[in-house]
C-alpha cells in the first residue's frame, strides 16, 4: 500500500474515530550523517527504517521502554519541538506537535510511510496523522502511545 492509498484508507477514519493527542515524552535528538541508516525498533519489533538526508535529525524517544529511534527532516523537528537543553552531543527536547489517531481495527499490514520506506501496521497499533494538516499517516505502536501521548483536552 502507497502513502497516497494509506492517506485515502485511514484519514476518513481518523477523522471520523480519532481524537487530538499530544505527546508528552522528552526525546534526545542529534544531527545525523547524510546516508546514515536507522531501524525503528519498538517493543513488538521492528516498525520502520530509514536513511538520513544532508540536515535530517536523528529522534531517540526518552520516555519509553525501548528507546526507538527515527529520523525527521530540520523542518519536521521546528516545528513539532521545542529545544530544552542543549549538549556537545546533541539537544533534549520538549515535543509541541499534536496527531489525531484512532486505533487500527483490522488485519497486520504493511504501508510505504512518507520517507518512502515500510511501515508495519498491526492490530491494536494507533493509526496517526500531524494534526491539523493531516497530510500523511504513520503507525505508532500501542505499548510506545500509551508511554508517550495523553488526549489534548
């Protein structure tokens, strides 16, 4: 399944089902090499890899078991963080952004995420979108939500 077929299958929805989120889970975060390759490793395995473009960050999650790490773009990171303390190796932030999600009812599958790589899909998983643009959807594992996000009431 496309990120195009994923955005017309899950956004109605999590229109229609999600709710506002925010994630409240301080992360670590560092400048990566361009071509440097990360797996997203969660709790019930492996969700995604991805390769670094020239300016990307590399994101480790603070708050949960595993510590996953990914990859976002410069602007991704402006914009859904806000720096908390800075180091020689890196910077720990404080997340801003909000998705809307509903949970994945349905059988495991797999998806091309917006990086262009596949994304896993199970059951029980929370099905998201940055909210309010909705512009692409992405998995987040059910055991790294409940350790990371909280509804926006």
């Amino acid at each position: 399944m496309t990120q195009n077929q994923a955005c017309d299958e899950f956004i109605p929805c999590i229109l229609d089902e999600g709710k506002v989120y925010r994630k409240y889970g301080l992360v670590f975060v560092y400048l990566a090499s361009p071509g440097q390759y990360v797996e997203t490793w969660t709790a019930d395995g492996l969700e995604t890899t991805n390769y670094a473009n020239d300016g990307d960050f590399v994101v480790r999650n603070l708050q949960t078991e595993w510590q996953e790490e990914y990859i976002v773009s410069a602007e991704v990171l402006y914009k859904r963080y806000e720096f908390f303390y800075f180091s020689d190796h890196g910077a720990v932030l404080i997340p801003k952004g909000k998705i809307k999600a509903t949970i994945h009812h349905g059988e495991d599958l797999e998806f091309i995420a917006k990086w262009g790589r596949l994304m896993v899909l199970k059951n029980g998983d929370f099905i998201v979108s940055p909210y309010p643009e909705l512009n692409e959807v992405y998995r987040i594992a059910r055991k790294e939500f409940f350790e990371t996000y909280e509804e926006d009431l």
